[in-house]
C-alpha cells in the first residue's frame, strides 16, 4: 500500500475507533475499563533530511525525460515549536491505549546560492499509542509507551521568493514514524497528569504541487525528542 493514502489511513483509523467504541456493550466495560479524554501539548521538532540544504531529485520522470535526472527541490531546515491538541483513550489495569491529534505552526529557511529563503510550515500528527504503567494502584504511575504516528507536514513559501525551480511554491508530505519512550501519570480522580518524553522516528512521502509530473520521494526525519504534557478526565 503506498504511504500516497496515509491521508485515508488515518481517517479510516480514526471511524474504525469510534465505531468500537460505539458497538461495545457499555455493561462489558464496567469495573475493567475506564475512559479518558483531554487536551495534550507537546514541542515539535524535525530534523533529518530537513536542513536546508538537501536537493530533493526526480529519478523516475515523465514519459518526455524518462531516465533523465531532474531537480525538484531543496528540503527547508524547520524550526522547533509547541504543539497542541486532544487526547483520549481507554485504561486496563495496567495497560492504556490512546490516540492523540496535535498541530503546530513553525518557521522553516532553505538555503539556495547563499541565500536564505523563509517558509512556514504546518505539523500536524495522530498518533496511536500504547502505554503500560507500574504502581498501577499508586497516584505516580511511571510507563513505557510504544506507539505509531501518521504525520503530515504542509510547507508554503512566501509569495515574493517564488524565484526559482529548485524552490516550489507549495510541499505536501505525508509519513509515518514510530515513537518509543516513557514518563510518569499523577492521578487524582477524575483528573489525570501525564508528562512523557519519546524518541520519534519519520519517514516522509511527498507529493510536489507544480513539479513537471507528481514524483516521489522519500525524506527521513532525524530521531527527535519530543516532551509532552497531558490533562484529561477520568470516566
């Protein structure tokens, strides 16, 4: 399956909870299972591939320059920042499973013949994770977590630096990472206090907007540390 339909994946994911959740007889979960929802803030950051400085080429081409070598663009380097969203799930004992939807807005800079050209960028990410806590019957709960995300990253360029091929006006990347990490729950009923610190890996697909024909390519994020804080409540 071609990481070209994350896009559905992860709506699909998303029904496919909701629609669980929904068809499960609420008397199966009394007393096993409690449910939480919230809000969640995190620091974003991408690195990798993108730094500013990496030429993005066209190896597949179009029918008119197939075999040619073509290149399309450089990948911006992208400024760290916060990120904020919602968070929510179902707890077992000691294990919990939540997904999680954060965005964020950054700076980003390409450098092209000396010059540096400034972008925004657009972050957003759901992720599904698991959690498995110790000292379950404790109000500090230490956890590991292990998880997947399905990022997508939107870059625009400012309209007065729209000079040059290597620079297109718009990216649409779409991806998939995996996170692995842990931290600590405070837990005072209904309301739960959660701070986590994961390593996030990425890996990127990217559509061009007005390259010669749609290529794709594949830019790594770096393995990212990414501290978060949670606020929900306890049903």
């Amino acid at each position: 399956m071609g990481l070209r339909r994350l896009g559905l994946i992860k709506i699909s994911t998303m029904i496919f909870i909701l629609c669980l959740c929904s068809i499960v007889k609420a008397d199966e979960f009394e007393d096993k299972y409690i449910f939480f929802l919230g809000t969640v803030a995190a620091y974003n950051t991408i690195s990798g591939d993108f730094n500013g400085h990496n030429t993005v080429f066209n190896l597949r081409g179009t029918t008119a320059n197939a075999g040619n070598v073509i290149p399309i663009t450089i990948l911006p380097s992208i400024d760290s920042a916060p990120a904020y969203g919602f968070v929510g799930g179902v707890n077992n004992g000691n294990v919990s499973f939540e997904f999680s939807y954060i965005t964020s807005y950054h700076n980003a800079a390409t450098i092209f013949n000396g010059s540096s050209y400034k972008r925004t960028a657009n972050y957003s990410i759901i992720s599904l994770d698991g959690k498995y806590y110790l000292n379950s019957d404790s109000a500090f709960q230490p956890f590991a977590q292990f998880g997947i995300a399905f990022p997508w990253l939107k870059l625009n360029q400012h309209s007065e630096y729209v000079s040059t091929a290597l620079y297109n006006t718009m990216m649409r990347f779409y991806g998939l990472g995996l996170d692995l990490g842990g931290g600590i729950a405070y837990t005072i009923l209904p309301i739960r206090i959660t701070l986590s610190v994961y390593l996030r890996s990425l890996l990127f697909t990217d559509i061009v907007s007005g390259a010669s024909d749609n290529s794709e390519y594949f830019p790594y994020g770096g393995l990212d540390v990414i501290p978060s804080v949670s606020v929900v409540y306890v049903f």
